[in-house]
C-alpha cells in the first residue's frame, strides 16, 4: 500500500476520533508497519475511552468499516487497534 492511503486513512482516524472526544488535543494514531499489515494504533484521554469504542463497540466498528472500505483495492490490511 501506498504512504498516501495509509496517511490519508490515518488522517481520517484522527479526524473522527477528535470530532467524538471531549479532549481532541490527547488524540494520537500512530503507524506500525510489519510484512503483511500495517495497524493504526488509536490513543486517547482515558475518559474519553469509552466514546471511541461506543456501546457494544459500535463506534469502533464504524471507524473500521471506513478503514475498510478504503483499502478495498490494495492487497495491504490496515487495522485499527485502540489503546488503553
């Protein structure tokens, strides 16, 4: 995969994720890359845990459908994994 899709997924993260939290400047997605993945590590203010992942994971599994969605044409996999 490209750095442009990968950076324009990262953006999207960090544009969702700031737009649900109380604490947008705690934001942080880093990029992790291994042969066959590349994961988007999500990081935000412990209170605002909760409103990330969404009842049931909800939120969580919207934001990886989107992620989804627009890697559909590479052959690269690009998780999402929200820390603690």
């Amino acid at each position: 995969m490209d750095d442009g899709s990968v950076e324009a997924q990262k953006e999207l993260v960090l544009f969702l994720a700031r737009s649900l939290v109380d604490e947008p400047d705690d934001v942080r997605v880093e990029v992790v890359d291994d042969d066959r993945r590349t994961t988007l590590e999500l990081t935000v203010a412990q209170e605002d845990l909760g409103k990330v992942i969404g009842k049931d994971g909800r939120t969580a599994r919207a934001i990886r459908t989107l992620l989804s969605s627009m890697q559909s044409r590479s052959r690269r996999r690009v998780l999402l994994d929200i820390l603690e």
